[in-house]
C-alpha cells in the first residue's frame, strides 16, 4: 500500500512540475505573440488579434519563427536545459547544459524551443479560461444569479436537466489534465534527443577506437626494421 501511493505521489509531482514548465513555455512566447500582434495590427487594416479568433490563431503562428531564431544564440541550451532538467523530469540521460556551439546543436535547441513555447502557449491559455469556467459552470445549478446572468447555460432548459453543467466542468478539467500530461509527456520525451550532446541520429554516441597493439615479435615490421639497422 506504501508503495502504491508513493508511486501516486510522484506521478502527481511529477505532473505539477511538468504544468509549471509548460507555463514558463507560454510566458516565454507572450513577448514574440504581443509584437506580432502589432504587426499584423498595423498590416493588416480591420485585423484585431487581441479579440479576433482567426487572427489569435495567425499571430500564434507566427510568432513561432522569431522564437526559433532567437533560440540559435548559444547560451539558449543552456537556459532550457537547466529549466528541463529541473522541472521536466526526463528519462535516460539528462539534457546538458554546456552551451550549443555547433550549428547542428544550435538547431535542435531551435526546435525544442518551439516546441516548449508552442506546447506551453495554448496550455498556459487554457490553464487561465478553463478552472474560472469550470467553477461557474459547478456553482450554477445552486445559484439563480447565475443561472439568469450572461452566464447563462446553453442546456437550461424544461426538459433539459440543470446537472450537465457540473458535469461539463468536470470534463472540461479532466481534458486540461490529460493535455498537460500528454504535452509534458512528449516534451521529456524530445528533451534527450534535442538538448543533449549527441543527435539523436546514431545514438548513443560512436564508441572510440580501441587502441592498435604493437606488433609481435618476429613480425615481419619488426624483422624489416632490424635489417635496417644493420
């Protein structure tokens, strides 16, 4: 039984940590996604990014290029490696925090930085709209206030039982769990690969040449070589 909740317990801090990296992810992308919206503001006349869902959509987008191109400074790795290492929890061997000199290393930590900020911006969104949602949908069946405000729900209705609401609370939570595990999941699953010190392309590492032997005695160098000498 011991076993068994210690195993809970770290299932649960691991998932905790894994929610507060994708949200460092999506605080991440806010600078390049509020830039965007200016331009595309600015471009495009009529478009609203800020209130508009097709246009939030576009200026998510992209902002994720500028994102990767800032992760091609060196010492890029090396923040993200140390925020992967802390609160990601990945298997096998942790990613290293020496900072990314090749060009090669430089664009695999491209791609985990768009992968982090892409995954943690819609995570970190629905972190803010979904648990206020779901306490409001929870306390309407209780609350005639709520029940006749703009709030209203869309199945109150006669012949329309008021316990959906609760319910779809209760979905709409269990859904952003299962999303921040299945984000986490994937993001310590890419972390070896795009953070460490090899690709992933032919890992593990190439083992080293075992040294060469000296040649026996009486090898036909060494015989070349004495006659040599003499």
């Amino acid at each position: 039984m011991g076993k068994v909740s210690g195993t809970r317990a770290e299932h649960l801090r691991r998932l905790r940590l894994r929610w507060v990296h994708l949200l460092l992810g999506g605080a991440l992308l806010m600078p390049y996604f509020l830039l965007t919206t200016v331009v595309i503001s600015v471009a495009v006349p009529g478009a609203d990014p800020l209130r508009q869902p097709g246009w939030q959509l576009a200026a998510y987008g992209l902002s994720l290029p500028p994102a990767a191109a800032t992760a091609l400074l060196p010492l890029t790795r090396t923040l993200e490696s140390t925020a992967a290492r802390t609160l990601c929890r990945t298997p096998g061997e942790e990613p290293t925090t020496a900072p990314a000199t090749s060009w090669a290393a430089r664009r695999r930590t491209a791609v985990w930085f768009t992968l982090h900020l892409g995954l943690g911006a819609p995570v970190s969104g629905a972190t803010l709209a979904i648990p206020p949602t779901a306490a409001v949908l929870t306390a309407m069946p209780f609350s005639p206030e709520l029940r006749e405000s703009r709030w209203q729900w869309h199945w109150n209705t006669p012949d329309t039982a008021l316990w959906t609401a609760p319910a779809t609370a209760a979905a709409l939570l269990a859904a952003l769990v299962a999303a921040v595990w299945a984000a986490g999941a994937l993001l310590a699953r890419c972390a070896p690969a795009l953070l460490g010190p090899h690709p992933r392309t032919g890992w593990p590492p190439p083992r080293p040449a075992p040294p060469r032997s000296p040649p026996a005695t009486g090898s036909p160098a060494n015989c070349t070589t004495a006659s040599a000498t003499h």
